[in-house]
C-alpha cells in the first residue's frame, strides 16, 4: 500500500526596520536592522510553520495567519519558534508524522553561516525531529530586488509530512 504523503510549501517576507532585534529561525543575529512584523518577524520560523500547515490542511489551521491572526493582540511580539512548536503539535494530532524539512533564506546580509548550525537546531527541536531531517541554506539574490537592495529578508520552505 502506498503510504500517505503529503507536501507543503512556505514563502514569507519582512522588512527590515530601525530598532528591532533580527531573529532568525530563533537565533537573535548581529545586524545594523530587525524584521518589522506583529510577532518577533521571524521569517525564516513563518516560512517554515507556513509550510509544515501547508502540508497538513487542517481546517482552521489552513496557514500561519488562520492559525496565529495577526489582529489577535495574544501574538504582539511573539516567539515564533513556539508557535512553530505549537503547529508542529497540532499537525502531529492531526495524524502526521513530520518526514522531513528544508528551508532557504534570501538575504544580502547578514552572512548567516556562523548561526546555520544554532537555527537548524531551533527548527528542529520545535518539531520535535532529528536535526539530519531539517535542511538549511542561505542564498544572496547578486544584489537584485528588494532582498539585494536589503530591504528585507524571504524565506521559504518545505516540509513533507506522512499520514500515520
Ligand atoms: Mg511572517
């Protein structure tokens, strides 16, 4: 019998702004800007989450903002590795097993590779998988569009999941 496998995919964007922290994927990260958002603007957990609901199509929890709305003061400055966590437990009660996980960020700046290591082990912890199961890479775009013109970070992920 084949086994259920389903896929999903997340894409998510902030902007960068004066007087904020920059967290990625959990790791507080050295730099001149942070992400302005609603919650800490973890793009890189957004992404991630986004991709894991993605896959899962739970209804209610269809994405991140049906799941963590935006207009619900509960998420004002939120640590999103926890709710990366606590989507990660949902989809887990919603029958699935989290298979595997990949994610890329597109940023000028900062060099991320000194904190790869730290925010793979974020995002997989709050899946609750191994580390060897969640992939993690850093991309530049040559200075084109508004990541090149550091205005702001993307991110996007994929997550695969099976039906228990
Ligand atoms: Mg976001």
């Amino acid at each position: 019998m084949t086994k259920a496998l389903r896929i999903g995919t997340g894409y998510d964007v902030h902007a960068f702004a004066p007087h904020r922290d920059l967290i990625l994927a959990g790791v507080t990260i050295p730099y001149e800007h942070g992400l302005d958002g609603h919650s800490d603007a973890d793009v890189v957990a957004h992404a991630v989450t986004d991709a894991l609901l993605g896959a899962a199509r739970i209804e209610g929890a269809l994405d991140i903002g049906q799941l963590f709305p935006d207009t619900d003061a509960a998420f004002k400055g939120a640590d999103s590795i926890e709710l990366l966590r606590e989507a990660a437990t949902r989809v887990r009660a919603g029958g699935y097993r989290i298979v595997d996980a990949d994610c890329v960020v597109i940023a000028q700046e900062p060099k991320l590779s000194p904190y790869r290591a730290e925010m793979r082990l974020n995002l997989a912890r709050a899946m609750d998988i191994d580390v060897s199961m969640m992939g993690l890479k850093a991309t530049t775009t040559e200075k084109l569009g508004f990541a090149g013109r550091k205005e702001g970070i993307a991110a996007q992920a994929v997550v695969l999941l099976e039906r228990e």
